[in-house]
C-alpha cells in the first residue's frame, strides 16, 4: 500500500505503540539524482531523518528503532559512495550524539563491523559503549548485515552447539534459535518500514519480519518526517494482528 498524500493530525492510541520499528532506509540516491547534486549528497541528508525520527520515536515509547544502514551486498556500489557511507557514522555522532546522549537514546549495532574502516569501528563501538546505561530507545544500526548472512552463522552456531553437547535437538526451537540471532535481546519487530516506493525486503531481518506490519511509503528517505512516521504507527494501529491465528 503507497500513500502520496501525506495527512495530518493522526489520533494515536498511546496505548498501541509498535515496541520495534525497522526501517529500509531507501530513495537517498534518487532524492540527491532530483536535485541534481551528487548520491553521497543523499546520504548526508538522510543521517538528518535518522536523528529526527530516532527523538520522535522516544517520544512516542518505541522501545527500539533499527536501521537498515549498510547491507553486505553494498560493497557492489562506487567505491566511493562506499566510502563515504563508511564516514557517516563520524559526520553522525559528532553532529548528534550529545542530543541523543540527553534524550537516553542507547546506540546499538548488529553485522560484520569488523569489515569496516578501523575509524568507523572505533566510532560506533565508542557510541555503544558511552550510551550503554540509556534506557531509553535503543537506536540500532545494522551495518554490513545480510539477513541471510545472519541465518546462516546463527545455524552454524546451532550446530557447534550441538556437536559440543551443549543442546540437544529437542531443545534446538525456535526461541532458542532466535535468542541467539543478532537482534537476540530485542523486542520483536511489530512495524517495518521502508522508504522510496519500493517492495522488497532487500535481505534485511528475513527471520524477525515472520509476522510483522510492513508500510511501503513513496517518501524518500531524505524527506521521511515526523509525521511520516506518525502515519506509519496509525496504519499499524488500523490493522488486526493475528499471528496466524482467528481473532474472535
């Protein structure tokens, strides 16, 4: 479902809020393309949405709020435009981090970090570590993550475990397998989100999505707002979640 015409003044039950929102951060390329400036340009603006929507969110009670920042197929891109994505982590903390830091927004991530330039790492595992005992919103950056990727090392783990005796295959379910994911000690996603008109999931949480609300909206990612956001939560609101079951 797309929505073009964005509304105002959106009722929200506070009672309803989605726990965890996941975002596919989309249409920073094309937004830059419109305006004829260059994608890197795009990024630059959309680390602005971020910060926006992530004191918003807090605002609202959303326990957690990921952020499809680096896929691990995005090493096919420019060389370039890869690596400036790997400098934006530093253009965003130093613009935003203290902010964030008096709201109690808590800085996560999830992905092969160890991938990224040293600098990068070092940036983002300080923010974690500095944000650590926020209890506020968990931002949470999956950054060179591949949904894929992560099922595929959480069932290699399952087999170690195994073949060291550690569980048996009775007590190999799907809790468990998913306690032990990289979003293991997250809230359950209730809304995705994805930006920019398009329809695919792009490798991003295969297993954490299973029996989430999912929102096309055509705003590029630059654009998406407050009241975006807060459109988003009334259409999760409208609808009836039933888990594969029958409401009665």
């Amino acid at each position: 479902m797309f929505f073009k015409q964005k509304q105002k003044d959106y009722q929200l039950d506070q009672n309803n809020i989605p726990k965890h929102i996941a975002f596919i951060m989309d249409g920073n390329g094309r937004w830059a393309k419109k305006r004829k400036l260059p994608r890197t340009y795009g990024h630059h603006e959309g680390t602005k949405t971020i910060r926006t929507l992530a004191l918003e969110a807090n605002k609202l009670g959303v326990k957690a709020m990921s952020l499809y920042a680096f896929s691990t197929e995005n090493f096919k891109r420019d060389a370039k435009e890869v690596e400036y994505i790997f400098k934006l982590p530093k253009e965003f903390f130093n613009l935003y981090f203290d902010e964030l830091m008096k709201n109690n927004v808590q800085i996560r991530y999830i992905g092969h970090l160890e991938l990224a330039p040293k600098e990068t790492q070092m940036i983002i595992q300080d923010a974690v570590k500095k944000s650590s005992e926020n209890t506020g919103l968990i931002l949470c950056f999956a950054f060179i993550y591949g949904g894929r990727d992560e099922i595929l090392n959480t069932t290699k783990l399952m087999c170690e475990q195994y073949k060291a005796g550690v569980i048996t295959l009775d007590e190999l379910t799907e809790d468990y397998f998913e306690k032990h994911l990289m979003t293991g000690d997250l809230p359950p996603v209730d809304l995705m989100v994805r930006s920019s008109g398009e329809y695919r999931l792009s490798n991003f949480f295969l297993w954490q999505l299973a029996y989430a609300e999912f929102v096309f909206d055509e705003t590029l990612w630059p654009d998406y707002d407050e009241e975006c956001l807060h459109r988003a939560i009334a259409i999760y609101q409208g609808r009836e979640r039933r888990f594969g079951g029958v409401l009665k």
